[in-house]
C-alpha cells in the first residue's frame, strides 16, 4: 500500500473538480486527484496542479490507498448513474467510517437513498449542494452538505476553509440529515430560476415600455446594484447588457430567445405540489421557460392574435417608472425567498430533518449564484427568531414591501395594460394579496366540490351547531335528490 497522505480525493476532472482541487490545494490541503479517463489525471498534474500539492491516482484503488483516514472522497460527476457507478467501485476499497460526498446536483431523494444504503455498510455519505459556478469552485463557493452528521467534524475544516466567507463567516455550515444539502441547493437553484425571470421581465419592460436601450438599460442596472438589489444576477445582467459584438452592436439582441434548463426549477415545482405549498414565483419562472420554448408557435400567434398598443413612457415619467419597477423587483424577490423558505420549513416537517435556517441564509450570502446583500437580513431574521413562521412577519420585510407596494402594483398594471407578460411580477402580489387575505372565495370553491362529488366540507366557528361541529365533515343534499352519503373526507 503506498503512504497515506492525501487529506481529500475528489473525482471528476471537468472545470468544477479542478477548480475546486486548486482551491483545496490553495488553503493547504494535500489532494489527490482522480478522473475515469486517467490521461486527464497526467494532464492536470503537468499543467494547472504542477507545484501544488495535489497528488494523481490512476485508480480507485490507488486514489483510496493514498487518503488517510477516515477516507474523505468528494464526487464530482454527473448527477443520476454516474454516482451511482463510482460508488459501487470505492465500497470495496473503503472501510467503515469512511466518507463519500457526492458535490453534484443529484436530486434529494437519490441522496436519502444512497445515504441509507451506505449507512448499512458503515459508510458515512455526504450530499453537498456546491453554488457558484467555476469561479466560486475556484476562489469560494457556497456549499451545503448534508447526510451522516458524524462525517461533518472531519469535513468541517475543509469545507469551510475552500468556501466563499461573508462578514468573515464561511458560506457553508452543516444543513441537515440524509438528502437536506441536495434539498437545500434544490431550493437555491428554484429561487435562482425566480430571480432571473423576474430580471428578465425587469428588463423587458424598460425596453419596451421604457423605451431604453440595452445601453441605458445596463446603466439602470448598475445603478440599482449599489442599492438593496445588490447582488450576483444585478451585476452580470448590468454586464450582459453592455456587452457589444464586434460590429459593435449588443450582443444580446442576436441570441435565440428560447431559455433551456436542466431540472432543478422544475424539481422545487414538483416538490412544492407535493407537499402543498404555494412555491408560485418558481413555478411561473419555470412555466415562463417552457413558454419561451414554443418558438415557433409564438411567432405564428404573434400575427394572428392581437392584442394593446404599447404606449411608452414620457421622458419626464421614465424617472418615476424606474422607480416604481426598481419596487416591483424588490417586492418580487423578496415573496420568493419567503416562499422558497416556507417551502424548506415545510420539508423539514415532511421529512423529520432539522434544519439550521440562519445557516442557511449565510450559505446563500457569498459564492453561490443568488448571493446578495439581501441575503444578510434573511440571515439576521432568523438568527433573531430561528422558528419564524414567515419571512414576511419580520419587520424588515413587512416595512420593506409596505413601502415598495404602491410601485409594485403600479408596475403590473402598467405590463397589464401593455399587453406585456410579467408571470413572476404578477404571481408575486397575487400570493401577497392572497397571503394577507382573511377570506378567501375557497368556501365556495369548497362547496363545488361537495355539489359534485360529495367531498363534503367544514363549518366556520361563528356558524356551528349541535348538529355541525367545528371540524365535522358536512355534506349536504343540494338538489334535494343527491344522496346524503359522502364520497370522502374533508381534504384541504
């Protein structure tokens, strides 16, 4: 067996890997490096890794044989089979204690699998959430493990010292049990896709109700970026839009407007269905892409469907619409953080995980691809009150969407009456409007259902009865030739 002296092995040499070995290698860590095509392995240590100490192994024998113990061995490969495959060839080089960590974007419920069934086999697996791209994977990424908690002291000081820091404190703290971390980063990459939706509807409106060009429209972004909007998206949309092609004209304008994605959105969707919670602003950013996609029946409905004359604004009102806008983003991003954390208060009540919210706020502050100034009064609101039902219960962002709303609703008119979508703008207030709603027309909706299929439903306290008790399952024989038998219980 050769000389153990590797604190951490990671494989899979695309960017991320190598980046994050640098990175590793960087705050004094010995790592030994390992890729399925072991001519990477020679590459890398000839080239980028030459003088760093970063050891090759040719092997998944080799890799294991040079680690100390406990085994610290991070995968990054892609998520679903692949995982899988490189697990199965370790199990019979590793021994018990030993850590696995899968860094990739493998979905939740693979990871309380794999956590599950390498518990059996006194393997210690870690499921990571890693945000922040190459850059981040380089110089500092958010990272979000969860799994075995008994593999987090032997992990901790790596992780935190390769994470991106915020105000000092790493971006990166233990989430949880079994699939947390990957549930975690799941969230993170729904409210990125919220995030650029509502961007991208930002932009929209300047453009054509505005009348900006990309140029103008760059200097508003870099302008809200020294404000309460800071953050990562602001930033390189500002670049994005000033980013001339070499005829000198925005090269923005020349790309095809049809929007891929590869799961995670999608994901949050699902899983916010699921467990019941109005996760809309995901949702619509989700749909909003899967929209774009219908390219050539868009084109085709754009000469056969009409719809208003967009009037743009006067020069004198621009001002004063930019404002009202730089509000209505505000407003929106702050209900989606409200509904992506509703969403993981909720998970860690399905799936009997305990959660550290101000943790995970921090997490998000630096390194990931959603870091923003915004982030640190998340962190604050939780670390003031760690059961905190809802984000918009705490003074910060009650205030904060007090004084944004007359702009917010201002604005979605505006879109409304111009004919222009604004999906994650408008679902946003509808979930405000329909969050601070004492009553909601469910009660007939509810009735419907009872009319038709006999689902029964549920009395109000003030109304109740002997013989309707709060909490009793009512039908009733609306025809008065139904039955008065019922086809279930109440099911809200």
């Amino acid at each position: 067996m050769s000389e153990q002296k590797g604190d951490f092995g990671l494989i899979g040499l695309a960017v991320m890997g190598q980046n994050l070995i640098l990175n590793a290698a960087d705050h004094g860590f010995t790592v030994v490096a390992y890729n399925r095509t072991v001519s990477k392995v020679d590459h890398f240590l000839e080239n980028e890794a030459k003088g760093k100490s970063i050891i090759g192994a040719h092997s998944i024998e080799d890799l294991c044989s040079k680690l100390k113990r406990p085994r610290r061995i991070m995968l990054l490969v892609k998520a679903g089979n692949p995982v899988d495959q490189f697990i199965d060839q370790l199990v019979p080089h590793l021994e018990e204690g030993d850590i696995i960590i899968d860094g990739g974007n493998s979905h939740f419920p693979d990871t309380n699998r794999r956590y599950a069934d390498l518990k059996k086999k006194g393997i210690l697996f870690v499921g990571s959430g890693v945000s922040g791209g190459e850059e981040g994977a380089r110089y500092g990424p958010s990272l979000m493990p969860g799994g075995a908690k008994e593999a987090w002291p032997h992990i901790k000081d790596i992780f935190q010292s390769i994470a991106a820091k915020a105000d000092g404190e790493p971006c990166c703290d233990w989430v949880g049990d079994a699939g947390a971390g990957h549930y975690v980063k799941m969230v993170h990459n729904g409210i990125e896709y919220g995030d650029m939706q509502l961007i991208c509807e930002a932009y929209d409106l300047m453009k054509r109700v505005g009348g900006l060009n990309d140029k103008e429209i760059s200097d508003v972004f870099a302008e809200w970026n020294k404000g309460e909007l800071d953050s990562f998206l602001i930033e390189i949309t500002r670049d994005i839009l000033a980013y001339n092609d070499t005829d000198g004209t925005p090269i923005v304008e020349k790309i095809l407007d049809t929007a891929g994605q590869k799961g995670t959105g999608k994901w949050t969707a699902i899983n916010a269905l699921d467990l019941g919670m109005p996760v809309t602003l995901i949702g619509e950013a989700v749909f909003a892409r899967c929209l774009s996609a219908l390219k050539t029946e868009r084109e085709r409905a754009s000469t056969l469907l009409n719809g208003p004359e967009i009037t743009p604004v006067s020069k004198e009102d621009r001002p004063q619409f930019i404002a009202d806008l730089m509000q209505a983003l505000y407003a929106s991003k702050i209900i989606s953080y409200a509904q992506g954390f509703m969403l993981i208060r909720e998970a860690a009540k399905e799936y009997g995980w305990e959660l550290n919210f101000p943790s995970i706020a921090l997490m998000w502050r630096g390194g990931c691809i959603i870091r923003s100034v915004f982030l640190g009064e998340i962190t604050a609101a939780y670390r003031n009150n760690p059961n905190l039902e809802n984000l918009l219960f705490y003074p910060f962002f009650q205030d904060a969407i007090h004084k944004a709303q007359s702009g917010w609703r201002k604005t979605i008119a505006t879109a409304v009456t111009s004919g222009i979508p604004t999906p994650a703008f408008s679902t946003a207030l509808s979930f405000y409007d329909g969050y601070r709603s004492k009553k909601l027309p469910a009660n007939l909706l509810q009735a419907q259902r009872d009319y038709f299929g006999a689902h029964t439903f549920q009395i109000l306290p003030e109304f109740a009865t002997e013989d309707r008790k709060v909490g009793d399952s009512i039908h009733v024989n609306w025809t008065g030739h139904g039955g008065n038998v019922s086809a279930s219980t109440y099911q809200a």
